[in-house]
C-alpha cells in the first residue's frame, strides 16, 4: 500500500493541519496549563492528580505467556530494535502518514474534537503526536521491564474514559470506542513496510522487522484493551 494514498490531504480540515504542522515544527513538548511533564518518557507515567501512577495489573510472567501466544521470540525483539535507528530519522514523515489517514477519518477524528463544536481540536491533535513520536521509539526499543507494562496500562488509561483528555487538560469526547484501537494496529503497520524498507536492509530483514512491529503493536493493543475489560475478565 502507498502510504501517501493514505494522506487524503484535500480531506483535511484547517483545524487539523494546524494542530499537525505546530507539532512538526517543533522538537519540543507543547506547554499545557495541565502540565508540562504530560509530554515525557515512560518514567513519568501520568501527571493526572485524580488517579495514582498506573501500575499493570498483569505481571511480567504473565506478558511472557501472552508474547508466546502470538509467537513471540527474541529474534522479534532484535528486529525491532533493528528498526529502531532506521525509523528514527522518518519519525516526522511516519507520523504525517498516520495522522493523514485518522485525520482524513471521520469516525477516527472525532476522538480528537472538541466537545462542544464537534470540530478536531488541532492541539490536542498536536500534543497526543508528541507522544506518538515517542512511542514508535520506545516500541522499536522492545525493552520489555516493569516500566513498559505499567506504561501500557497507562495508555490503555488514556484512550478509555478513566484517562482520556486528563493528559492535556482538553474537552474531547470521553472514551476512545474499543473496537477501533485493534482495527488501527493494521493501518499503522501495513504503512510501515515502506519506512522499514528505507534503511537499505535486505529483504529479509524489512520483513523480519515489519513482522515483528505487527506482533508488537498488536500485542499493545491487547494490553490497551485492559481498562476496557470486567475484573477478572481480561
Ligand atoms: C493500534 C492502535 C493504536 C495505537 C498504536 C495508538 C497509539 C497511541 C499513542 C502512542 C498514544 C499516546 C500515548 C501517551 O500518552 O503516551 C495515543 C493516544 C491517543 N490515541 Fe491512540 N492508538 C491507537 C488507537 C487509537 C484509535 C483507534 C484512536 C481513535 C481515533 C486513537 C486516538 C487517540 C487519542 C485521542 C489519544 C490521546 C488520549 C489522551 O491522552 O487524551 N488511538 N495513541
């Protein structure tokens, strides 16, 4: 697939291409009266004051039985670091494409809209890419500690109700509906191929590294999916 079928641009609202253009431009973290540590690494997991540091409710043994159910090896997590200084520099680029295809999206955008006016709140757009840069690195880390874990659950947090919009002190609809977070691990992986591809890495290796970026981002999506589940039933 040609990831710049995906940009759709003409589909673009205003709104949208502010919120992207001021994150491009910008290697720093987008201030928040909420605050600025929103914008971090894994260390500081949550600077929402209304719930404590999200600490995973699965343990690392029990992550270990999930990656072996998805086939999951340690070739997988030398693949994706592997991947890890040929994304870096495309990160921008890598973001354009995904945010072009949830931009150009209606029923994805409107996670992003503002409350009140229905429209996509462009700083919001902008802040969660901050964020999302970060992510593709430490995904290509493959550095899975108890530091990881509770991080994801602290994503899954944000794209649920218990955490949506807390990070950035935005108005935005409150929930992040389940079934898409699964149904977006195939755009962001299917367009990753062409990025992974650009390092100058044979063949086998581009496929090594996609196949294990496919495993990974749906293994995350499987511990997002946590806060979204009945006690005992995840
Ligand atoms: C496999 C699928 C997905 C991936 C890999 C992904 C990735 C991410 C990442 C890395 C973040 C930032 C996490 C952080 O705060 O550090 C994030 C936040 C967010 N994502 Fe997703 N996401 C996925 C599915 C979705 C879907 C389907 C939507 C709907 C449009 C969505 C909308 C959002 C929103 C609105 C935020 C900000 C939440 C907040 O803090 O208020 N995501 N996502």
């Amino acid at each position: 697939m040609d990831p710049h079928l995906l940009l759709r641009t003409g589909q673009f609202t205003l709104t949208v291409l502010a919120g992207l253009l001021s994150a491009c431009s910008s290697t720093q973290p987008l201030q928040s009266p909420h605050s600025p540590k929103a914008y971090c690494t894994m260390n500081e997991v949550t600077n929402d004051e209304s719930r404590p540091p999200a600490t995973s409710p699965i343990t690392l043994e029990e992550l270990g039985l999930l990656q072996e159910s998805l086939l999951w090896s340690e070739d997988d997590a030398q693949a994706l670091r592997q991947s890890h200084d040929i994304l870096k520099p495309q990160t921008e680029d890598i973001l354009d494409v995904w945010y072009g295809f949830v931009a150009s999206t209606p029923q994805l955008v409107k996670y992003f809209s503002n409350a009140k006016t229905g429209q996509p709140d462009g700083n919001y757009l902008a802040a969660v890419r901050v964020r999302f840069g970060q992510w593709i690195s430490d995904t290509a880390k493959a550095d899975y500690n108890q530091e990881w874990l509770n991080y994801q659950y602290e994503i899954g947090l944000r794209h649920h109700s218990i955490g949506k919009n807390k990070t950035d002190g935005v108005d935005s609809v409150p929930i992040i509906h389940l079934r898409y977070i699964p149904a977006l691990a195939y755009p962001i992986t299917a367009t990753l191929k062409p990025f992974l591809a650009k390092g100058g890495a044979s063949q086998a290796d581009v496929e090594r590294m996609h196949q294990a970026w496919i495993k990974s981002v749906l293994l995350q999506s499987i511990l997002w999916s946590q806060p979204y589940v009945k006690a005992g039933e995840f």
